[in-house]
C-alpha cells in the first residue's frame, strides 16, 4: 500500500447519467486515506438525454471545461483521476498525470464520434493502441462492466498485447454497483401483472416499446390481464391513438427523480426488450427495488439478468450489438398498428413476439416464480450481492491504492 500520507482522488463524469453516478458515490467508502475531490465538471441533472436544451455542443463545452480544469489540475497535487463513462480521445491529455483510472460501461465510449451503426476499425485499432502504451507504462487502468464489453475491446488488440494486462489487472471487467433502495416493492400483490417499461433518449423503437405494447396486447386479448406503464420521451402518434383505445396501457412523459422511484415501487416486474444498449442500466435500477426483468438476452443482458433466477431472458430477433439505426429503425419495419384496434407484426418476428407473450402470462400466472425472481433480484443489490459495493470497492482499493506495476 502507498505509504507517502493522504491519497487524493479527482473524478470526472463528462455525461451525466444515474449510472455513472451511482459508482461515484461509492469513491468515498474506498479508504480514510483517500480525499476525494468533488466530481467534475459539476453533475447537476438527473439525466444527461432529458436534461433542458440537450445536444452534442453541450457535451463538446463540457469537454472543453474538463480538458481547461485538467491543466489547472496538473498544478496541483492530484495523485488518482477516475473518470467514469465516456473517455473519448479528447480526455486523453489525462494520459499523461501519474495516474487514471477509466471505468467505461462500453468500449463506443472511448472512441470519437462513433455510435453503433458507424464502427471505424481503423479509429479503433489507433485509439486501443494509445491506450495499451498507457496500460504498459503503468499510468493507465481501464475496466468495463461486462465480459462481453472487455472481449469487444479486447478484440481491437492481438493475444500477444492484450494477454498480459489481463494478467496483470490493468484490463478487466468489474460489475458496476447500486444502492439497494430502503423499500423492496410489494410484487404480485394485484390480480393484475403490472408492468414498467422505460426508455429515455427519444429511443421508442431500439428500446423495444412497440414490442412490449404488442406484447401485452396479445396477452391481454388471451385472457391475462396484464398492463403496461410506458415511460418515455417520443411515443410516435399511431402507437398514441393505439394505446388510448385500451386501458390496460399507461403513457407517461419524462418524470421527475422521486416520481419515478415511487413508480418502480408500484409495479411487479420491468420490461426490457432492448435491441440497442450498451448495458441497460434501467434494469439494475429494478434490482435495487425488487423488480425482476423480461428482457432480451442483446449483448451484455445475460450477465445482468440470469433466467429463471432473477429474470426472464428471450431471444433478441436482431441479436448485432452493431445494427445501424436507420430512418427505419429495428422493429418498426415489423410491427405496426393496423387501425383497427389490433397489430400488424411480420411473420419473421412472430416467434420473438410469442415469446414475449409467453413470458409475461408465465409472469401473471406463476406468482411464486414472480415473487421469487424479484426478491433475488433486490438480493443482487445488497453490499455483497453481485451488484452490490463491497466487491467494487475491493477491486478499486487495488487499482486506486496500490502502486502500479510497471509492463514491457
């Protein structure tokens, strides 16, 4: 362990969102030796997509203010730099203080300008190798939330150099944490199944909305009375004038921090059918309250939901973590209101579509697997659970406490 006094910590969180946050609020646990500055640049909306006058300029100034705040910093004495989220190429004059730390949820953060559907090979191989030179001179640790994330990152490198900064702890993969909420939502406690879906960003097809209306329609046309709580930014008119036509579904707007809390606190379990996400964050959100998940296995889901334990899993129909978003996005070009009180959904996702059906009326009938599922849900949460504090904070006070070990 350093033995030179006080460690001082600088955290940075260039876009701001509950996740990223949530493994801030964690840095002051780490040790009584360690000062942990306030977070930069200042964090002051819940979320970074609903946040007033949003758009890539204002991320570009924030990034220009943590670049400008950074030099200031290097008259100081700052010992850690953690950043949290985005590392993009213009946060890299980090690289040259003592020492950082990159807690990225998905390897597209530490890239520049790239998003799902616009993956540069070359950019990539460039920005890794700027990197694993930080990673080998021992200035440089970077982590990711999933396997699935480190292996996608990871492939941008050869055996030759990525193998020894696994073995050495530089790269890997910790599970990111949340606070388990003070009251576990009372689930399965109405005749209904009362489901939550969210989705922020103006991300109504990607999310999986339309499918999880489609869903509910048809469970509720087979006799199960199941509804559906929408939560979301940009809900397209056809699907609007569909929704008003049965009771059974509920659309809300962007809400307040306490008003969604208390919502997750009403339901019995989140549904999740996401085909565009680099975690999906919204479901450990669910965890800490005591909502199971009805999710597609997409990319990192199978190591936050495990099926039949604390969720249910189907098969995602598009299954590319790289699938362009387009004009015409994921299922829109499948499903679509009919005007007749029904939906129209194409027979190549109609087995998709079935499962999601299946899922929720096994949900709405079984509440002794409902219930189950949602109390080892909120277990995951607890300090020692798998998303829980006390095993991030070990692997932190590793990387952040103990002196770095110099590679060739």
């Amino acid at each position: 362990m350093m033995s030179t006094g006080r460690v001082v910590l600088q955290p940075y969180m260039v876009e701001r969102h509950p996740a990223y946050r949530a493994q801030l609020d964690i840095l002051r646990e780490l040790s009584p030796s360690i000062t942990v500055n306030a977070v930069f640049p200042d964090d002051d909306v819940e979320h970074e997509r609903w946040a007033p006058r949003y758009s890539g300029i204002r991320r570009v100034v924030r990034y220009a203010a943590a670049q400008m705040h950074g030099y200031r910093l290097s008259r100081q004495r700052i010992d850690r730099h953690y950043v949290v989220g985005d590392f993009a190429p213009r946060m890299h004059f980090l690289l040259s203080t003592p020492r950082v730390h990159v807690d990225a949820d998905d390897p597209l953060n530490l890239y520049a300008g790239i998003g799902r559907g616009q993956v540069d090979g070359a950019h990539c191989r460039r920005v890794a190798l700027k990197l694993l030179a930080a990673m080998r001179a021992g200035t440089l640790t970077l982590s990711f939330w999933t396997e699935a994330q480190l292996r996608n990152f990871a492939a941008t490198l050869h055996p030759s150099e990525a193998v020894p900064l696994l073995e050495r702890g530089a790269l890997r993969a910790i599970p990111p944490c949340i606070q388990t909420w003070p009251v576990q939502a009372q689930i399965g406690r109405s005749e209904a199944l009362r489901c939550l879906m969210i989705a922020t960003g103006g991300k109504f097809w990607h999310k999986g909305v339309a499918d999880a209306m489609t869903a509910v329609h048809r469970v509720n046309q087979r006799g199960h009375a199941v509804s559906l709580t929408v939560v979301a930014d940009s809900v397209p008119d056809a699907w609007r004038e569909f929704a008003s036509r049965h009771a059974y579904y509920r659309l809300v707007g962007r809400l307040e921090r306490a008003e969604l809390d208390a919502l997750f606190l009403q339901h019995d379990v989140l549904v999740f059918p996401s085909h565009h996400d680099s975690y999906g964050w919204v479901i450990v959100e669910g965890k800490a309250r005591g909502l199971p998940a009805i999710a597609t296995d997409f990319y990192t889901r199978p190591e936050i939901v495990r099926h039949g334990e604390d969720g249910l899993l189907i098969a995602d129909p598009f299954n590319n973590p790289f699938l362009p978003i387009a004009p015409l996005a994921y299922a829109e070009g499948f499903m679509t209101p009919d005007g007749s009180g029904g939906i129209s959904v194409s027979p190549l996702i109609e087995p998709y579509v079935e499962s999601l059906v299946d899922a929720l009326a096994r949900c709405h009938h079984d509440r002794v697997l409902l219930r189950s599922m949602g109390q080892q849900a909120y277990l995951s949460t607890a300090a020692d659970g798998r998303f829980g504090r006390a095993a991030r904070l070990a692997v932190l006070r590793e990387l952040l406490l103990v002196p770095a070990t110099r590679g060739t």
